[in-house]
C-alpha cells in the first residue's frame, strides 16, 4: 500500500521521538555529573549533545544494516555483536594507532566508532589545561645522581624524593594536546563530523533501499 522508502523514513522520524529525549537526558546526566567543561558559553555542551544525538541515530541505523542483510535474527545479533566488538578493539584507545599492525590498520580508518569518540575527545580536551597543585598527581624526575654538600655526598634515590637538589615534580599532562596527541586525535573536529554524518546518510540510504529490495521471507 505505501512505497517501502515512505514506510522506512516516517519510521525513522518516529524513532526519534524516542531517542532524541534520551540523548538528551543522557547528555544533560552524564556531561555536569562529570564535570565537563563549560567554557565558550556552553558551545562544548551543545556539541557533545549534537554529536550524541547523532551516535543514537548512527547506532540505531547500524543495527538496522544488519537486520537488513542478515537471513534471521540470530546472524544479525552474531554479525552486529562481531562487528562492534571489532571496531571497538581497533578505534585507537585499547590499542592506539602506533600499535595497529599495518596489515590491519584499514579498521582503524574504516572504524565508524572512532570518528564519533575523538569527536567527543576533542570537543573536550581541545585547549584544555592542566595543573598539579601540591604536586598531586605530578611525578618526580630525577636531576642528578648525587652531589657534593659541604664535605658530605648526597646521593639521589629514593629517601630525597623532597629534595629539590635531587627531584624535581613534574606534570605528566599540562594540557589537552597531550592527551589527544598520545591517542593520534590530529585530523580535527570537521572531519570527525563530517565522516560520521556521512556515514549516517551513507547507512540510512542503503536501508531505505534494503528496505524494498531485500526479503528474507521470499527467499
């Protein structure tokens, strides 16, 4: 009675009387329970929230890919769960770039869970700064093995940790950069939302043709 792709976009607008609300809600909970940043009037919470809207809406169309190509249900959750467990082994946080094998490192580019994370790294960290006030969570470096005081040698281990002759406290991280350098996020905010829009668009698509053209029951 109605064509196939007018069936599938009213259902996707009507999933997103659902899921818009609880990205919200989620986004709202979990960004001030955390204490993320409030700079440039609120613009990182407008785009965390932008952005996990658009993760519900990418993960929804993803599951529904699966439902489409697979025979029965039971391949689609087999696929699904292989699939994410895959992307989320190769995103770059459990095991970072530098460490991917090259054989394999096509998963870290084609990952659609690691464009959509350092979105949200970045949106964070991005010309974020950090202190070690009172030395919490600083490390000591070592400035020399020993010295001369007087006619008595001081030598540097461990007992002159609050020597400053000998160590000096450090902070590991002073700023954002850091951390998103040591985790590969260089290619910046506009590629990170642009490759996950597209693949929202480039899933939604297929499913929209999936959804006419593909039927397991016939088959």
């Amino acid at each position: 009675m109605y064509k196939p792709w007018v069936q599938y976009v009213t259902n996707m607008l009507a999933d997103m009387l659902v899921f818009v609300p609880k990205a919200t809600v989620f986004a709202i909970l979990i960004y001030f329970m955390t204490g993320m940043t409030l700079e440039n009037n609120g613009i990182h919470f407008a785009g965390y929230l932008g952005m996990l809207i658009t993760v519900f809406w990418l993960a929804l169309a993803n599951a529904e890919f699966f439902a489409y190509v697979s025979p029965n249900q039971q391949l689609a959750q087999a696929y699904f769960a292989t699939i994410q467990t895959v992307f989320n082994l190769f995103c770059g946080f459990l095991i970072r770039k530098e460490n991917i094998p090259d054989w394999w490192i096509w998963l870290y580019y084609a990952n659609m869970i690691r464009y959509p994370l350092n979105f949200f790294n970045v949106n964070e960290l991005q010309d974020l700064k950090f202190s070690c006030p009172n030395n919490e969570g600083a490390i000591p470096v070592q400035l020399q093995e020993s010295y001369v005081d007087g006619t008595e040698t001081v030598t540097c281990d461990g007992s002159q940790i609050n020597n400053l002759n000998c160590f000096r406290f450090v902070c590991p991280i002073t700023e954002g950069q850091d951390v998103m350098d040591l985790y590969g996020m260089t290619e910046g905010i506009p590629v990170y939302v642009g490759v996950t829009f597209a693949l929202v668009i480039g899933i939604r698509l297929f499913n929209m043709y999936a959804c006419g053209a593909i039927n397991w029951v016939d088959k």
